[in-house]
C-alpha cells in the first residue's frame, strides 16, 4: 500500500530525524512530517544560528583584543549583516545535508502540518498516513509571559533575536538560563550595553552555586549588568520599571524564561520525544530519546550533560554542591589558570570541581576553554562506573585542558 510505513515522525529536529535516519538504517520504511525548516527549532533558530553568531562575537572581541598575543589589528569593523549571511549560510548547509541523508536513506518527507488520528495513523493536507509506529516529535516554543508579551519589535523572543537586521545600542534580557547567558555574551562582545534582569537568587541559577557566582564575577568585569531577584514591574512607552525601583530605557528587550512543549493530544501507542515531551529540553537529549526509542538503547537521565557557550565555555553533569549539602562528600577545585595550555592561549579564567562520594565521581563543574568537551570525559566515567583511583590511571596530554582532570582527581 502506497500509504502504509513502518514508521511516522511527526517533526524533524534533532529527536525526529535521528528516529526516522535510525529507523530507516534498520530497514524500516519511514516517512517524516515537517511543517517547517527540516532540523527543527536547533537548526534553524537554536542551536546552530545562535553559536554561528557567537562565534562571530568573539572573533571580533578577541582580535580587537589581540595585543597581548604580539598581533595588532587596526580598523576593525563589524559588518551585522554578514554576520547573520554567515549564520543562514551555516544553517542553510548542515540542513541541504540533512535533506541528502533523507534522500539517501529513501526516507519519504512530507513538508506539511500533520495530525495524530490514531495509534497507527497520522494525517496531513487530508491524506491518512498508516504507520506501524509514531513517533511524536513537535517540539517547543518560546514560553510567554503575562506583562512581557512579544510585540516583535520592542519585546523579542528568542526566535525573533535571530531576524535583527542591525544590532541595537542596548538589551535587557529577561532571564540568565542558557539562552539569556548566550545572547548576554553575543552582544557584550558586538560592545551592545547589555543588562539581565533574573527572578532568581544568582545567575543561570540551574549551575552549581559556584559556577553562578563565578559567572556573576566574569559579567562583571565584563561590565554586564544584572539585577538579580529582580523582575520587569511594569513597561510604559519603552521605559521599563524593575521590581528593585529601577528604570531603564532599553532599545530592545529579549525574553527568554524557557520553552513550553507544543500542545498535542496524547494518543496512546504513540511515542512523544523531545522537547515536546516537558522533559529536558536539550538536542542531544532529544536525539537520545531517540535513540532509546528505535533502537532501544538506554541512557542515563541524570547523566545528561549540560552546556552553556561563549568565553569561558561553561558544562556540568551530575550533582551540584546545593544538592549535597549535608552529605558526606569530597570536593577539588583546580583553577584553570595553573594550566599551562591555559597560559599559552590567554584562557586562564575558570575552575575544575569534582564532586566525589566513595571513590565515585558525582558531579563535575567546568568553567574553562574547552569545557563542552572536557565534561564528555566526567559523563564517560561516571556512566561506566569507574573509580576516581581508576581515572588517575589514565595518560591525559600535555599540555591540554584535559590535565585539569586529572589534576583535580588528585584533589579530591
Ligand atoms: C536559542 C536557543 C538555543 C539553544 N541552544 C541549544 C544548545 O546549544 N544545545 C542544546 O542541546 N539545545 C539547545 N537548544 C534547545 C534545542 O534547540 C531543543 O532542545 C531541540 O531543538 C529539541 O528538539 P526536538 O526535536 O524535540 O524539537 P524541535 O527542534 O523544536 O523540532 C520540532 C519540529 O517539529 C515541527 N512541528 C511542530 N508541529 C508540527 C506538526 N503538527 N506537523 C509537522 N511538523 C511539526 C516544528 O516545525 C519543528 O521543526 C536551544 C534552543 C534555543 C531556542
């Protein structure tokens, strides 16, 4: 039957096409809806756009900064506009392979909104799809907040952020997760006067303590602004009343306090993956979903590392300080500027923790050059079981960041 497959995805980012490609490598026939962009929210308004254009920033930074490595850059503009072709050419070609592993996997794509009928059937401009299977994997969007609803061009949401034709003289980010954190850092780097207002106590308040406070210390060296505890009071033509008796006339205001999952019917037999599934909401943790799903591998839930880019990269797993308090436990903390790769690349700000119970590591926080890579090596370990007195065993190179690893293991 032409319209009978083994499996139906409805949406393709990252946790809809890793089910249709893993599927569709085991042999099943698939088919795959998407009413939008293939790649999802990560490919084209998350993930990829936002490090494209962070990148950006900090080339621009680190060259306007470069005296201190012998090099001396005169005249060195920024052009926004090519900034943002680089950022849709980036997107533009990781999605082109995408549709190739599609084509080349004989994956069927119906560009179209499509509807849950049943278990075994999904529907698109009329015609019903049977599937063996479905998997549900819609997603999430910007979640809105009562007072701060966006207009698009005075109150962004974090899709909005990535259609700015030039960049304003100043921002106030609502919110310091890692959107907020990621958007400060873009344009503290592009020299926007930046300022964060966080309902929380501290910074990017989902961080062990000290990672927040030592992200609060660099964004104020950086002359980030940041109202902590605080909230928007009220907004009158522009003019912006914080709940600390504050106000401030930013020229843009981005609001980005986390995603709400896309609303759907629960059709049992159906799988819901992905950020459309409230759980965290995480590429790679929507790609694992996945995975788990077709090709029933398991995975570690409290194991799913976390990741926040920019200068110092910031990353942790497992548990933090707060949740330990009271509890047996060792700790190290090996600053990153005793390492000499540190030294040599002008990237000394940061620290290694280990977290430790029995001989076990419990939870790592990085914040250094390099730390999105650093953690995987924390996730290998504690996923495998293996003993802090095992690890020390390991030859890490020299002269890496990965020796802050081993030198923090010796801490403990
Ligand atoms: C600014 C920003 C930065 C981010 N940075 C990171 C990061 O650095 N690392 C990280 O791990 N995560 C990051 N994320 C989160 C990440 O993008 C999401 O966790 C991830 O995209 C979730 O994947 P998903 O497949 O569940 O859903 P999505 O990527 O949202 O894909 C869902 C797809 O379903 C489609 N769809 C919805 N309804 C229908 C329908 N009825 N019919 C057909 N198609 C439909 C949508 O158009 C969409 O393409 C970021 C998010 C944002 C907003």
């Amino acid at each position: 039957m032409g319209n009978s497959y083994d499996l139906g995805v409805i949406g393709a980012g990252p946790a809809g096409y890793t089910a249709a490609l893993h599927a569709a490598a085991n042999g099943q026939k698939v088919v795959i809806f998407e009413k939008d962009n293939l790649g999802g929210v990560c490919l084209n308004k998350g993930c990829i756009p936002t490090k494209s254009i962070l990148h950006s920033s900090e080339l621009y930074k680190k060259i306007k900064n470069s005296q201190q490595f012998g090099l001396t850059a005169e005249n060195v503009k920024l052009d926004y506009n090519k900034v943002i072709e680089r950022k849709n050419q980036t997107v533009e070609r990781l999605r082109k392979g995408l549709e190739l592993a599609f084509k080349n996997a004989k994956i069927e794509v119906i560009k179209s909104e499509a509807k849950i009928v049943s278990s075994n059937e999904i529907e698109a401009e009329g015609i019903i799809y049977n599937c063996g299977k479905i998997i549900c994997a819609i997603g999430s969007s910007p979640r809105l907040v009562k007072g701060l609803e966006f207009d698009h061009e005075f109150l962004l949401s974090s899709d909005d952020i990535l259609n700015l034709e030039s960049l304003p003289k100043s921002i106030l980010i609502v919110g310091s997760g890692a959107i907020g954190i990621e958007w400060a850092r873009i344009f503290s780097n592009f020299g926007v006067e930046t300022t964060i207002v966080e309902l929380a106590s501290h910074l990017l308040p989902l961080a062990d303590i000290e990672v927040s406070k030592r992200v609060e210390r660099i964004f104020k060296f950086e002359k980030i602004k940041f109202h902590l505890e605080t909230c928007v009071e009220k907004i009158e033509n522009k003019k912006i009343t914080l709940s600390n008796g504050e106000i401030i006339c930013p020229e843009k205001v981005l609001v980005c306090v986390g995603r709400t999952p896309n609303s759907v019917d629960i059709v049992g037999g159906v799988s819901y993956i992905g950020d459309v599934s409230g759980e965290i909401q995480l590429a790679h943790y929507a790609s694992k979903q996945a995975l788990n799903v077709v090709e029933n591998i398991s995975m570690r839930k409290d194991l799913i590392p976390s990741v926040v880019y920019g200068t110092p990269e910031i990353a942790w797993v497992g548990k933090r300080e707060q949740d330990v308090e009271g509890q047996d436990y060792k700790k190290s903390n090996l600053l990153v500027s005793s390492l000499g790769k540190a030294q040599c690349d002008g990237e000394t700000e940061g620290f290694i923790k280990i977290l430790s119970q029995n001989n076990k590591i419990i939870g790592a926080h990085i914040v250094s050059a390099e730390a999105s890579s650093l953690i995987q090596q924390i996730v290998i370990a504690m996923q495998n079981n293996i003993s802090t007195d095992k690890l020390k065993e390991v030859c890490f190179a020299h002269p890496t960041y990965s020796e802050g690893i081993f030198e923090a293991l010796f801490r403990l």
